[in-house]
C-alpha cells in the first residue's frame, strides 16, 4: 500500500506555517504532499493562511477579509517570511498540493486559478464546507475533492459521496474501525490528521489509512517502519 505523508501548512512543527519556507522545507523532507489553506483578502486574492484573522501567526491584527493584499504582504508571518498568495506556492515547490478551502468564498477564485494554471491533476481541493466542495467540483471538471471532518459519525461518508468527494480526511483522534470500514465500501480514501506522535502512526497504519498529515517530516521516516 503507498502510504502518503502530507505536510500540515508546509511543516508547521519545524517553520512558521503557511509561507514559502515551510513548504520548501516540506519539499525538502520528502513529503508526498502538501496541505495548505485558503482565504480571500479584501481585494480577492487568494492568500494562504489558516486563521480567519491574522493575530495568531503574524505580527498585524484583525481579519483577512478587512485586509488587502498589500496590507497583508506589510507583515511578518514569521522570521521575516511574508504571507504568500497560492500561486507563489505553485511555482515554488513540485510537490502535489492539498488546498483547504477555509473560506467558501474562495472556492469560485481557486478553481479559476487551477483552470488557468492546469492543476486539476496536481492539486487536490480540500474543505470542513460540503458546499465550497461541490462548487470547485462543478467548476473545474475532473477535480479531486475531499471532505474534512473534525467532530463526525459514520454520516461522514454520505457528507462525502453528496458533494462527489474521493476522499475523507478525519481527525485521527476519532476515527474508528466501524468509520473507516463505510468509507471503504463507498470506495472512498481516507487520510488521518494531525499525526504527530508514534501512537497515532501506528494507528493509522493499523486502520490501514491511505496517508497521515502531519506537522513533522518525522514522521514520514519513521512511517517506513510500521507496518
């Protein structure tokens, strides 16, 4: 089984999350993937950043939204790295992209770009919004989409199937054998997150998952030996 390791906002654990840096490294480790988020500024660009509000991971204050991309670019996201738009991410690593729409707004803008750009078969499109998902899926043909759920049962899976999402990507700290076996008869993939810690590796390994997110490149050699 290919067992993908994702990078949680490049490799938060190691470099401030969301920015440039943190996804070269993430490419650097050999991550198979990575996972970033999105929002819309004040003037629709398509910035990445997880928070609604920019207090917690820069040095400004107040919602993205309120914000223009100039006036974003002014702050430190963290040890000098300013907070990129998603197509500087694009053309800054090769490593396929998980984009999390945390705004459903930004759904009609990401599936622009991923028309333009051609990245339906690079970009997988990820959203907690059942509705942000089934709007990229009508927009951009052929796009792969994936449901996220923090707090869910086994209706997860109808959530998924609704809005033609491929996959579930499910807090590890819930998911259950009763979970993960209706997924699969819904022919439906199923990556855990956050795993940070061997536990939760060997978890997701014995629930034989498609992948773990994880905040560490860690975790991605130590992968290797869990069976």
């Amino acid at each position: 089984m290919n067992f993908l390791t994702i990078g949680h906002r490049g490799v938060m654990g190691v470099e401030p999350e969301n920015t440039l840096r943190s996804f070269v490294a993430a490419q650097q480790a050999g991550l198979d993937v990575i996972e970033l988020d999105l929002h819309l500024s004040k003037d629709g660009a398509l910035v990445v950043m997880h928070d609604a509000d920019v207090d917690r991971t820069t040095d400004g204050s107040g919602p993205i939204a309120d914000k223009t991309l100039a006036e974003l670019r002014a702050l430190d996201a963290g040890h000098g790295e300013r907070i990129p738009v998603f197509e500087e991410v694009v053309d800054a690593v090769r490593t396929p992209l998980q984009a999390e729409i945390k705004d459903a707004a930004a759904a009609r803008v990401l599936a622009e770009v991923m028309l333009r750009r051609d990245l339906v078969s690079r970009v997988e499109v990820l959203s907690f919004h059942d509705e942000a998902i089934a709007e990229v899926a009508r927009l951009v043909p052929g796009a792969r989409t994936a449901l996220v759920a923090e707090h869910y049962g086994t209706e997860v899976v109808e959530r998924a199937t609704a809005v033609g999402a491929a996959t579930l990507v499910l807090d590890i700290r819930r998911l259950t054998l009763e979970i993960v076996e209706h997924a699969r008869k819904a022919d439906l993939r199923i990556i855990g997150w956050v795993v940070n810690t061997l536990d939760h590796l060997r978890l997701a390994r014995a629930l034989e998952l498609d992948g773990a997110t994880t905040d560490y490149p860690e975790i991605k050699r130590t992968g290797r030996f869990i069976a």
